[in-house]
C-alpha cells in the first residue's frame, strides 16, 4: 500500500512539474510584452484613422457631464452617437427607465451637413466638428478623438446648452450598441 502511495506521490509530482514547466514557457518576456502592447497600440491608432477617414464609426458614452459640470456614469450600450457618412443617430437614456425610444432615452437620427476634420499631425489628436440637423433642432457637435481611440465629444445647442460625453469611437461591427426607436 505504501508503495502505491508514494508511486501516486510521486507521478503527481511530476506531472505537476512538468505542467509548471510548460506555462513558464509559454509566459513572454518583459521586452516582448512591451513590443505585444506596442503593436496593439500601433494597429488600435490605424483603425482610428481608418473609421475616421469612412466617416463610418460609432461614438459609445460611458460618461455624461451636464451643463453645471456634473459627472455621471453612463451605459455605453444606449448612449451612442453613430455616423454613417452623411446621417447620424444620437441615442442618450438610462436603463433605468424605459424611453420614448423603448431603451430607457431618446434616439434621434438626422444629417450632418458640415463634416471637418482637423489633425494637428500623425500620431495626435484629431479633432471633428460638424453641424448636425436633427427633428429637435441644429447642433454644433465636436469630437476630440485620441490616437487610442478615446473621445470626448461636445454638443451645443443654442435651445439646450451644451453637454459632453466622454467615450470610445468603435467600428459598427465591433460596437455593443442597441438603437431604439429613432425620430
């Protein structure tokens, strides 16, 4: 009976070994973690210049910051502003209340007739300023977009104030929205 035990003792030992072995293989240096996250970094700053350039991408909220300063977490789900092309859809809500869109907001979608875009150079801020006609009025929307990807987004309205959104610009495809009903 012993010497079951200490053949299990033993087998188990060294399989266990041997299983440490291969994860500490597998495990990168900290020179090739440094060059994995700058790649990383290099192909996310190429995607923003390429949504930005098909004038195809989706703005995702996560935060709100009202007219008085005020800073509020929001679900980047159902606050979003996504453009296509020449249309837009701004959706803004809370989940906890259902909306006039059903989600918990209001979705408008209208057209943006001026779309600039201004970099300072490669690897920098850009900066988008458009003029957006929605069913509720005109707004004057600008982004300032990050080479990662991180945005902060100004909306002014001469009958509603102004309001930032803080966020991410993401593909469509990559997006986690949900559009309501849009008017």
């Amino acid at each position: 009976m012993k010497k079951i035990s200490i053949v299990l003792i033993i087998l188990f030992l060294a399989t266990n070994i041997q299983a440490q072995a291969q994860e500490s293989s597998k495990k990168l240096s900290r020179k090739e973690k440094k060059e994995l996250k700058k790649k990383k970094e290099e192909e996310r700053k190429e995607e923003v210049i390429q949504l930005i350039d098909s004038k195809k991408f989706i703005f995702e909220a996560y935060e709100i910051i009202d007219k008085q300063g005020n800073s509020f977490p929001a679900n980047s789900s159902i606050n979003f502003i996504k453009i296509d092309s020449n249309k837009i859809v701004f959706q803004i809500g809370s989940a906890r209340k259902i909306g006039i869109n059903g989600l918990g907001g209001v979705a408008l979608e209208g057209i943006i007739t001026k779309f600039d875009i201004r970099s300072k150079k490669k690897g920098s801020f850009t900066y988008i300023v458009m003029k957006v006609e929605l069913k509720t009025g005109y707004y004057d929307i600008q982004l300032d977009i990050s080479p990662s990807g991180s945005t902060r987004v100004t909306i002014t309205s001469s009958e509603y104030g102004k309001i930032v959104l803080v966020g991410d610009i993401n593909s469509f495809q990559s997006s986690r929205t949900i559009q309501g009903t849009t008017y």
